[in-house]
C-alpha cells in the first residue's frame, strides 16, 4: 500500500471516480463520509467506497455538531451573504474539514483530499481549513493536476471512467444540475440552471412544498432564545415543544417545507471572482433567522445592534470565503457572543404560504418601556425636553445650510 490519504467522499460521480483515480495512482484512500443531514444513502455510500477501492470507509455522524457550533453561531450574527444566502454550503464546509482533519492524525495519513473544482468556492473553504488546524497536511486536490484535468475534460469522460471501472452510477447523475445537501439547506445550481432568466421548474425544488400550494391555514409557533440562542420550539396549534439543538432544528425544517418556507432564487458573487446562479432551499433556517432578527429588536440596545450589524456583513463574507478558522473570524465571533449576552425571550410566529410572519415577542431582559412609548401617557417622557434635543441636533444643518446658501450667491446660482 502506498500512503494515506482521506479523501472527502459523497458517493458521487466526481468523488467515486477520483477514488479509483488515487487508488490507480498507488494512494492507500480512506474514505470519509459525512453525515450533515444529507439525505442520501450513507451505508450504501460506505459500501461503494469500499466497492471502489477503498481501504477503509469511515461515516462520521456530525449533525449535531452542524446545529449547535456553526448554525447557531451564524444565527446569532444572522449571517446573510449578500443579504440573501444563508449560508448553508459554507457552514458545513468548515465542520467537514474539521473532522477529516482529526481523521488524518487518527489514521497517519499525511495526505487529504476533495472533489471541489478549480471554479468553485469549495475549494477554497476546503482548503484554507485544512491549512489552519494541520500547517502541514498535503492536499491532493484532482481538479487543480493537469494530469487528472487532461484525462477528465467534462462529464462524459468521468461517466467512461466510471464504467470502465464498474463503479455503480445513480439515477441522481441524470439531473440536469447539480446540488448540495445538508440539514440546513439543499442547494440547485449549473446545468440548465446557468441561464439565469431560466425558472425554476418544480423539479427542481425537493425541501420546500410550493408556497402556493401550502396549506391555507398558517401554523402558529413559538421560537424561545437564551443568549441568542434557540432553545425551545413550539406548535400552539398542537401542543409540541422541542428542546433538543437537532431535533428542534429538525421539526423547523419540517413546518418551513409544509409551509414553503426558504426559497431564494440569485445570482451571487463566488470569491474566485465569478458570478454564479443558486437556488437555495433553507426552511428551517429561514424561520430561524426572522425570528432571532426579531428577538433583537427588543432585547438588543441601540448602538450595540448597530455596530453588531456592521460586523455581520464582513462576517457574512468571512463564512463564504472559507475563513471560519481564521483569526478575524474568532475576533468577530467573539464580538458577536458578547452581545447576545441578553438576548433572551419569546418570539410568536405565523408561517404561511412562503412567509415566517412575526406576530409578537416577550422578552425578560427587553428594552421597551410601553409607558415611555405610549402616545397616551407620559410615562416620564418630558416633551418639552424633545425641543433641546432638536436645536443641537440641528447646529451642524443650520451651518451647512448657510455655506452653501453663501457659495450659490457667489457665484450667481440663487
């Protein structure tokens, strides 16, 4: 045998033939499978692997994980790519790496592996996680070896290759596009996707029921946070209450898909520099986001909200670029942990028909004051204070008003 390497393993077409490929090039492969809420196949996946040549095939159970250490986190900053991508390829991404690393050492392979192309961002999330937690693990990356790029010029040659070896092709190989899978989101992409004034058939969609037809009576729910974390999901239409991290994560994505919650359909910037079409199904995620935005507004000061804000939008991009284990990343997390030191209570949803409808909130550490906020009371609110509060906000208009008023006449403009 030659020497280790663990090879981040799907079942696929692209990760089944680049195992045979390593094996063929004398690479003792150890596949690693893992469980991120995929709904895939995972012991035939094993099977295969080990069918395909294989030394050993390892399938690691990281949902949990997946909730707790990166959903939750992202949650917390509401991390949005571009305003809109929640993320979900790029949360899992990082934990995948994580593992296989810890794999590596376990196993003494100084080699790792991964079916990401040279046009993608996985690579890049791949790759820049395995650099900073082992500096010195080798990476056999196939799409990036000329020799593999001149023997595998598109899909028709893998399909060869594949048959040659008699590696076993799913029915999912006919699709015509591609997608990732995980237990926060499943996304669609390239194929006939790639012409973005192409809709999105049906077909295409596999988490989320049609938002029109979703059932006509909205389901009424609970979201309760500690910390800015959830802790608590409840139906107060039956009665059901999950306080599990994964099963309450879980029955979310449940009532988004009944309710067709989670739907996006963009064109979004990939750090290599091309621009790239998704349609993203999240379900559970989506609720999840609007109501953690929500318990905020009333359990977050001001200007803490607003510099938080701030910080998530370079978040948001240190997540998609790959940087989860980055130093900037830990600064920012960190500055994001501290200000949901408060962010406790109960947000009231209405999901209907595509929409997570906010309908009320109550928190133990809430800012709002009804009685200073009441247009009926006084609540010891002196209006009369509002007029000094004008004037001073109003010194610097006042004297930008007059320059300008100044600057038009001498030059004629009045």
């Amino acid at each position: 045998m030659g020497e280790k390497v663990v090879l981040a393993y799907s079942g696929g077409l692209d990760t089944s033939v680049i195992l045979k490929w390593l094996v063929l090039e004398g690479y003792d492969v150890i596949a690693y499978i893992a469980n991120v809420g995929q709904r895939d196949d995972l012991e035939a996946a094993r099977t295969k692997a080990l069918a395909t040549g294989a030394s050993k095939a390892r399938v690691e159970d990281l949902r949990h994980a997946f909730v707790t250490d990166f959903i939750f986190q992202a949650t917390k900053a509401n991390a949005m790519y571009e305003g809109r991508y929640l993320l979900g390829t790029s949360l899992a991404r990082p934990l995948i790496a994580k593992r296989q690393i810890e794999i590596a050492a376990e196993e003494g392979a100084p080699y790792v592996s991964h079916g990401a192309t040279g046009k993608g961002n996985d690579q890049v999330r791949f790759e820049l996680s395995y650099y900073a937690l082992n500096p010195d693990i080798k990476v056999i990356a196939p799409w990036k070896i000329p020799a593999f790029l001149h023997r595998f010029k598109g899909r028709s040659d893998l399909l060869a290759f594949a048959k040659e070896h008699d590696i076993e092709i799913t029915s999912s190989t006919a699709k015509p596009f591609s997608e990732d899978d995980n237990l926060f989101h499943i996304s669609h992409e390239a194929g006939e996707l790639e012409d973005p004034k192409h809709e999105a058939g049906e077909d295409v969609f596999s988490r989320t029921t049609a938002p029109e037809a979703a059932p006509d009576t909205p389901a009424r729910i609970t979201i309760t946070f500690k910390d800015g974390v959830p802790v608590a999901v409840g139906n107060q239409d039956d009665g059901t209450t999950y306080t599990d991290p994964l099963e309450l994560f879980e029955y979310l994505n449940e009532l988004g898909r009944i309710h067709g919650i989670g739907r996006i359909d963009m064109v979004e910037n990939r750090f290599v520099g091309l621009k790239s079409r998704g349609v993203y199904e999240t379900p559970g995620g989506t609720i999840l986001h609007w109501a953690h935005v929500d318990i905020e507004s009333i359990a977050m000061d001001r200007e803490v909200l607003r510099l938080r804000n701030m910080l998530t939008a370079k978040l948001s991009e240190l997540i998609y670029y790959g940087f989860w284990f980055s130093p900037e990343m830990a600064f920012l997390m960190a500055a994001v942990d501290k200000s949901q030191e408060v962010i406790d209570g109960t947000v009231f949803l209405k999901l209907y028909k595509g929409n997570v409808i906010v309908v009320g909130r109550q928190s133990s550490s809430s800012l709002y004051d009804r009685d200073l906020a009441s247009m009926d009371l006084e609540g010891g609110f002196n209006q009369q204070d509002a007029e000094g509060f004008i004037k001073i906000n109003a010194i610097r208009l006042k004297a930008h008003s007059a320059i300008m008023h100044k600057k038009h006449k001498h030059w004629g403009v009045e």
